[in-house]
C-alpha cells in the first residue's frame, strides 16, 4: 500500500511537470507577441509618490516635520517593446522605469491621470483614448491609448497593459485601426491568463516541495518504524493527496479560466497537434462557422473545405523547421470571401501549434481602395503631363516620381535621382531662381511658383512651370515640402504666337493713328490755305474754329502714335499741347492772359479723349475770345481729378468777364457749346455753369469702356 501511494505521488510530480511546461509555454507565447506586435504595447505598475511642502505661513521657518506631506500616483513602465520605443523615439533602457506622465502631453496630462487613477480605484478595468505624446526629439504625435488592468488574486490592480497606436499617419485607416485594438484586447487578456497561470506555477512549485518534504518524512519513517509505519503513515498520506486533489482543482479552474478568456477573444484561437489536427479551438472561431468547439477535436485541419490555402499554409509551415509564420489567407465563410492574417507558433519541441487569426477583410478593401486611388492619381498626372517630388525635411530623403524624371528628359530607372542630378539638367540661367524658389518656399512657409527652362540630353530645350509647398506637424515644425511640375511648352508656343500677333497690330495701330494724324493734318492745313482768301470776319471765324477742332482731334492720335500704349492717352500731356496750340492760333501770350493747368495723371481711352478733348478746346476757345476783351488781364485754369469709383471732374474756368444772368448754355445757338452739350451727352456726363467770379464749367463723366472692353473685365 506504501509503494502504491510513493508510485501515485511521482505520478502527481511527473503531471505538475507537465502543467509547469504548459504554463511556461503559455507565458513564451504571450511574451513573443508582446515583443513582435506591430502595436506599441507597455507594462506599467502603479507607485505613489511622497513629497512635503510647506504652508505658505511656514516657509522657511519650519522644520521638515512641520511641513504638508503630498502623494501623488504614478505608472511607471517596467516592460515595453520596439514598437513602443519607434513611436516614443526612445530605447527600452531610456523608458525603463520612465513615468507616463513624462511623455504625455501637458494639455493631456489631467485626463490621464484622472482615467488612470479610475483604474486603480477599480472604478472601470479598461479604457481608450486619443492623445498626444512628445518623442524625444520634441516632435508631437497623436496616439490611441488602450489601457487594462490587470488584478492580482484578491482583486487588487497589479500592473497595466497599454497598447498604444500611431494614429498620426495620414493613411492609417479605421479598419487598421480596429485591427490593432484587436489585437490589444488579445494581448491583454493573455496577460491576465499569463498571471494567473504564473500564480498557478508558484503553488505547483509550493506543492512539489511539500510532496518531496513528505518522501523524505516517510523514507525516514519506514527506516525507523519498519513495522507500524502502514498504519501511522497512511493518515498523513492520505492528508497529502487530499492537499493535491485540491490543487488539481483549482488547475482545472485556472483551465476553465483560461478558455473563457480565449472564448471572448474576438480572434480565430485554435490548437493544432503535430499531424495537423485540431486539439481545440476558441469560440470566435466556432461560432463564426456555425459549429460547436467540440465539433473540431481530432478533426484534420482541411475537414471544413472552406480554404486550401489554409490547409497549404498549415501542412508547409509543420513540415518545415521554422518555430513562427505570419500569412494572408483566403477563406469561404457564410457564403462570402473573407482574408484572414493567420500566425502560428510551435510549442513542446514541435509536438503542439497555437494558430491565432484575424479578420483583415476591411483593411484589404481600404488597401484596394487606396491602391485604385494612388493609380488614378498617378493617370491624372501623367495625363497631365506632371511629376511630383517629396523632400523629408526630417531625414533629408528626396523621392522622385518617374513622370517628374521624363519631364527633366531622364529615362526612370537609368539614371539616379538626386537633387543635383535634376538640377544639372536646368538650364544655367535659371538655375539660381530654381534654387531661391525652393529657399524661399523654406523661409516662409507659402507657395512658390515659377517657370523655368530645362535641357534635355539630346540638347533640347523645353519649359517647366513648378510649385512647391510646406507642409507642417501639429507642433508647426516643418516636416515635407512637395513640389509638382507640369509641362508647359505648348502653352509658351502659344504665347509666343500671341506676342508676336500683338506686336504686329501694335504696329497696325500705330500706323493707322499717324495715317490719321497725317489726314487731319492736312484737313488743318486746307483750312488753314482756304482761311487766307476770305475776307468776311464771321466766315473766317468759322474756319478757325473748325481747324482748331480738326488740330484737337489730330493732336489725339498723335498722342497715341507716340505712346507705347496705342489704345489710352496721357490727358495731361494732351491738354497741356492743346491749350499751347490754342494760345498759338489766337495770338495769346502767356504773360497777359495765365494759364494754370491742375490735371492728374491720368490716361483715357480713345473713345473718352477725344470728345473730351474737344470739350477744352471748344471752352478754352470761347474764353480767348469772350472772356478778356480790350487787352483785360486774366487767368484760364483747367483741372481734371478722379474719385475711386473712377468718375472724372472736369473744371474750365475763367475770372474774364463773364456770362449775363439770363444766358442759358443748353438752348444757346453758339456752335461751340451746342457740341459741348453733346459731347457731354455722349461721356453719358452732365454740365454745370457757374457765373460767380467768371465763368466756371464743371462736367462729371465717367470713361466710356466699348462692350468687348466691359466683357474682357468682368
């Protein structure tokens, strides 16, 4: 009987071998993925911080036992992995111990601490946020935290699992971002089966130690008392597998545990044994093929037909020596397509393999979407005849599209991209501008654009009209500037056509007005001829008149044949030659009669000009002859100004003698204010008549601007 409960001992220490084994490759399989997670992923334990200050009152004057003790709490990391370290920027012995608290951000820090301190009141067991980390070197990047914690057997918080994802990237999407929480509640709750079990290990440990106690007890007993120990030891025996019956109990508890959390993963969890059976799976897996758990032990891993990748991936990766493998897989499930990222992990010297899998189908639908996205951009610019460059401002690296590189006359592939590659091919006047272009769009944050020329390898020359921006983080540092150039030499052809079509009706215009000139002139000077042989005052007055208004007219285009604008006039310039050749015509010195000329510079078209024009020419007229009879000394003054709803003033006045009370400009049957009557009606203007001091004509007009003209501005 003594021999049998010694046999059923070793028994009991062989299984909780066994059951260390198990547990130790349960905690392997949670470290693995905590180290290789694509997910920044951090241990952190709860402290509390003491401090003293002092009351305001007692400052520097009491002792330290007088002063306000403060606790503060604090999370300090004591596990992370790479990925964590890549999106914090630094090394796992720079976060060791480090406070979450350090790297938070100032604006975040309260509701940090507020949720963690929920956490370790055992207020809530987890929590997700969105919020900014600073990295080392000073850079903000927005995170989505998830934190669980994680109890020990009284219930109490022991340590923290965060899981934190870099959402800062403008193609993460939404789909990668729930694939990633996935696996961060995985993790977590393997976490809280890796405690558990570890406990378990500490007991079974604790267990073998008392068995081997009661070997050594009752070897020494049957030395001492050979003949009565059967009875006296079978009471303490017995007592001792009463105390293992228990632990195999709570085991099968820790078991039963462990499958419940493994039930509410929301991942595809099964075992799979060396020949390729299935030793167990998870409820997620079950329940998405409409079976029980039970319905897969000891099936082979192809029995569902739903997915020979599945069984291709899973017979190649047990036949080879690799211990891990990650794979997309194709699979039929409920009638639909759904991939699936299956890794799997040996265990037990090759004997055991853990397949975890989950559902991408949403990020491969995104990843499809964005690649039809990134090709229809590439069609458009290449339609477009554009390339485009991305200059890291933070690692210095420059990529070229190969669009960009044909516009430079490169072939893609042959020849290496580099900034002073491209460069080489501009050509050497406009180097520098392409060079302060670039700087300039540094300094200053705006766009820059210009146009320069390039040449080509076989010496051709062709034209490129380029922008470039910066782009910033959240922080306002400057992180990329891009740049796009298109291809404009058909648009220079043409402008160069337009150009040369413009210069040459340029040259049309200018001879049409010095033709125009040239035949008023000869106008004047027939008038002038045929004015000789009269001898009638009256006639000859008319004559006068009528070549004074002809020379007005001439002196307009030849104003225009001089400018190098051939379709507006310099109304100063214009008037001031009009009133001279008027001074002239009626033998009028300036020292008897002054002239003050008030005219801003401004330029009329030709339709505006020329009655106006002749509007001084008719007012300037009548005041030489009406205004200063009998050698009367006086001043003619002429004055145009503009408001900005660009509204001319136009003021001819003088202190001669005068116009009677009862004269009325607008019925009068004088030639010269008949057709300044009209030509104000044409500048769609008025005319006012003031008789205080002299004689003061005031007419408001507005330029006349010609249909063509009025559609080409708006």
């Amino acid at each position: 009987m003594l021999e049998f409960r010694f046999t059923f001992v070793q028994v009991l220490i062989v299984e909780n071998q066994q059951m260390k084994e198990a547990l130790r490759d349960v905690g392997k399989q949670f470290w693995t993925m905590f180290e290789f997670s694509p997910t920044g992923m951090a241990m952190v334990t709860p402290c509390r911080l003491v401090g003293f200050t002092q009351c305001d009152e007692a400052q520097g004057h009491l002792p330290k036992e007088s002063m306000v003790k403060e606790t503060r709490l604090e999370w300090r990391i004591i596990q992370n992995n790479p990925a964590f370290q890549q999106i914090l920027g630094y090394t796992d012995e720079e976060l060791q111990d480090r406070s979450f608290t350090e790297f938070t951000h100032p604006d975040d820090q309260a509701q940090s601490l507020q949720l963690l301190q929920e956490l370790l009141l055992g207020q809530r067991t987890h929590f997700s946020l969105e919020k900014r980390y600073v990295q080392k070197d000073g850079c903000i990047v927005w995170v989505n935290a998830s934190v669980s914690v994680v109890c020990d057997a009284n219930g109490l918080p022991e340590y923290a699992i965060a899981t934190i994802q870099n959402i800062g990237e403008p193609k993460q999407s939404e789909s990668d971002l729930r694939l990633e929480r996935q696996v961060a509640k995985l993790t977590t709750e393997l976490a809280q089966t890796n405690r558990l079990l570890q406990q378990e290990i500490t007991e079974s440990q604790q267990a073998q130690e008392t068995i081997k106690t009661q070997q050594e007890f009752i070897q020494n007993l049957i030395d001492v008392y050979p003949n009565s120990i059967f009875a006296k030891g079978s009471f303490a025996i017995v007592t001792d597998i009463n105390a293992l019956e228990a632990m195999e109990s709570k085991l099968q508890q820790t078991k039963e545990q462990l499958q419940a959390v493994l039930d509410a993963v929301p991942g595809c969890i099964s075992w799979v044994t060396f020949d390729g059976r299935y030793l167990g799976v998870n409820q997620h897996l079950a329940d998405i093929l409409n079976l029980s758990p039970n319905a897969f032990i000891g099936q082979n891993v192809g029995f569902l037909n739903n997915s020979p990748e599945f069984v291709e991936f899973i017979e190649q990766f047990l036949a080879n020596p690799a211990q891990t493998k990650n794979q997309v897989i194709e699979a039929q499930v409920n009638g639909s397509t759904r991939n699936y990222l299956i890794t799997a992990q040996k265990y037990h010297q090759d004997a055991l393999t853990v397949l975890v899998g989950i559902d991408i189908t949403e990020r491969k639908l995104a990843e499809e979407q964005l690649r039809q996205s990134e090709a229809q951009l590439r069609f458009a610019l290449d339609t477009a005849c554009m390339g485009f460059w991305d200059h890291n401002l933070q690692t210095g690296t420059i990529t070229y599209s190969d669009n960009l590189e044909r516009l430079y006359g490169l072939v893609p592939n042959t020849y290496e991209a580099t900034q002073e590659t491209l460069l080489a091919r501009v050509h050497p006047e406009d180097r520098e501008l392409v060079r302060q272009a670039k700087q300039r769009s540094l300094e200053t944050g705006e766009e820059s654009k210009i146009e320069f020329r390039v040449i080509w390898l076989d010496g051709s020359i062709h034209w490129l009209e380029s922008k470039c921006q910066v782009f910033y983080d959240a922080r306002g540092n400057p992180v990329h500037q891009i740049g796009i150039s298109l291809d404009i030499c058909d648009r220079k052809q043409a402008d160069a056509q337009i150009q040369a079509s413009l210069h040459e009706k340029e040259i049309l215009l200018q001879e049409i007005h010095h033709r125009v000139k040239n035949n008023l002139q000869i106008v004047s000077s027939l008038l002038d001829l045929q004015s000789e042989s009269i001898q009638e005052p009256a006639t000859l007055e008319l004559f006068r008149e009528s070549q004074n208004r002809v020379k007005s007219m001439a002196l307009v285009h030849e104003k225009l044949y001089q400018s190098k604008d051939f379709t507006r006039v310099n109304f100063a310039e214009y008037v001031e030659n009009l009133i001279s050749y008027l001074f002239r015509a009626y033998g009028v010195s300036e020292d008897h009669i002054y002239l003050n000329l008030d005219i801003a510079q401004v330029t009329l078209n030709i339709d505006t000009a020329i009655p106006c024009g002749l509007i001084v020419s008719e007012l300037v007229s009548n005041a030489l002859k009406y205004a200063f009879l009998d050698n009367l000394q006086g001043l003619i003054s002429i004055s145009l100004r503009s408001n900005e709803s660009n509204n001319f003033l136009l003021i001819v006045k003088d202190d001669g003698r005068g116009m009677p009370i009862d004269f009325d400009f607008k019925s009068v049957k004088s030639l010269g204010l008949q057709l300044v009557n009209i030509l104000t009606k044409q500048l769609k203007g008025t005319l006012e008549l003031d008789r205080h001091n002299g004689t003061e004509f005031r007419v408001s007009f507005s330029e006349i601007i010609r249909k063509r003209e009025q559609s080409q501005q708006e």
